[in-house]
C-alpha cells in the first residue's frame, strides 16, 4: 500500500525510542538518526518502484542534509522531540554542580510549600537553574538514577526550560540532559509570551524569569508495564514537581505547577514528536 514517508519514520522513531534504555538515549544524537532514517525512506520506496537511479539521487540528498548545521526552530516541521535537535554533545552546556547541603530541613522546606503566581523581577542565576534541574531529574546514584522515583528506572519525563531571564543563560528553550548535568540549546529566543498564550493567557508564565515545562514519552514505560504505563508516568510527574517545589523553597523561590494549557500548541512551541505529552508547566521566580 501507500505509505508516507515521514509517517514512517515518526513509527520507527517513535518504536525506537519506545523501547531502548533510558541510559541509551541520554546519548544518542536523535537529529542526526532522524536525518538518516528520513534520507532512507525515499531509497527503499524508489528502489521498490524499479527507479535505482533516483534512490541513488535520494540517498545523495539524504547524506547531504547531514552536513545542514545550527539549531532547530520549534515547530518548523522536525520529526522529533524539540530535545534532540542539537547539532552533538559538543554543544550541551554545563551547568554549576548542584549543591548537596542547604540551608533549610526537609520539614522547614515542607513547612513553607505554597503554589505562587507572583515573582520579583530579578532574574534567576545559573546555579538556582542548575539546582532546580538537578532536584528534577539530576543523577544521584552511579548507576544512573535520579532524583525522583521512577517505575523501573525508565524515567520517560524531560524537563524543557524556558529561559527569560536567567544570569549567564541567553533567552531560549533549552532541553536539560541529567547526564552530563547540562542544556542542549533547542531555539533561540524568548518564548515566555508564547508559551502564556497556550496556557490559558496566564501571566504568571509570562513574567516569571524562567519557565520550566515537563514532558513524558509514555511508550518508555509503557514497553514494560503495558497499560499501566500512563497511570506511572503520571505519579512520576508528581513525584519531580514536588521535588522542585520544595527545591524552590530552600532557594527562596516561588512556583506553581500549571496544567491548564493547549496541549497541541504547546507541543508545537516545543517541537515535540508526537510520542511526547507535555504534562505540566513550572513558571519560577523570586518569591514575593
């Protein structure tokens, strides 16, 4: 039968992605194994069709978008998730290590929990980024576990950063790789306004220095535990928002965990494949 092109690549990708190991695909360059599997499809239905001549003509096009460079726009037609179009590891940027004493107790922290819509105009600095990050999903074990719990240690939840305002941080989105303790550029400029738009108009999203957006890629955990993959993935958002509340609190930082957007259009601002969901988004800032 009829099959198009990109729909099969989206499969594979997504089957791919679905199934390989977390740790897996902390390292992979999915921009470049995107560009490969898309330069593929054309070959193998030409070469289907009797036309040898235009595979090898598709298969030189293919090798020639490899050699393409910079980054990606949200919503401009990728295949993947916004997260992975990067041009390599060499452009991850480093983040501050994460502080592993603070100032306040777990029951002070507890104590002190609210959900907060209003936030001084200071801007964040790296290190409360990079410690904010870390309480998310950071790696806390040798073995690759992290922060917050996870069914299976298959940890389907990405967390996305809206930057405004954030010292030594130029406005943009950024995917947070645990591994690595770092961010992958994914677009330019500031998103804040954009991003309110699809939550509802909320203002808190728009003023606040910086905003962070969690996704999950169900099929993770799904590959293992079928159909209650959806009811886990849903505990383990939980499970990273209460980390980042209470991480928020030590840095005298307010936040709140918003579920009212588009979830299309957020999708499209970020970019993400359709396998991903965003779930919650985290606006940040200067507890007032």
């Amino acid at each position: 039968g009829n099959i198009h092109p990109r729909h099969l690549v989206r499969q594979s990708i997504a089957a791919f992605r679905s199934h390989a190991r977390a740790d897996t695909l902390e390292k992979l360059d999915y921009e470049r194994l995107a560009r490969v599997v898309s330069g593929l499809v054309p070959t193998v239905l030409e070469l289907a069709a009797g036309k040898p001549e235009q595979a090898l003509g598709s298969q030189a096009r293919g090798h020639a978008q490899e050699d393409k460079e910079g980054w990606q726009r949200p919503g401009a037609g990728g295949l993947l998730s916004a997260a992975h179009a990067k041009k390599g590891e060499e452009t991850m940027i480093t983040l501050p290590a994460p502080a592993l004493e603070g100032s306040i107790s777990v029951e002070i922290a507890l104590q002190g929990r609210i959900s907060s819509r209003n936030y001084g105009p200071e801007p964040l600095s790296l290190a409360q980024l990079s410690q904010l990050l870390w309480a998310a999903q950071g790696i806390t074990r040798s073995g690759g576990q992290r922060s917050a719990p996870s069914a299976g240690a298959l940890y389907p939840v990405e967390v996305y950063v809206a930057c405004g305002q954030v010292q030594g941080l130029e406005p943009g989105l950024y995917h947070y790789r645990p591994h690595g303790h770092g961010l992958v550029p994914v677009a330019k400029g500031d998103l804040r306004q954009e991003l309110a738009a699809a939550a509802l108009d909320q203002g808190s999203i728009a003023r606040a220095p910086v905003n962070l957006v969690l996704t999950a890629v169900y099929g993770r955990t799904a590959a293992k535990y079928g159909s209650r993959a959806r009811r886990y993935v849903h505990m383990e958002i939980g499970h990273v928002g209460q980390n980042i509340y209470l991480q928020a609190v030590g840095l005298g930082l307010g936040t709140v965990m918003v579920g009212a957007f588009d979830d299309d259009r957020v999708q499209r601002l970020l970019g993400l494949a359709e396998e991903e969901a965003p779930l919650a988004i985290m606006p940040m800032g200067r507890l007032l």
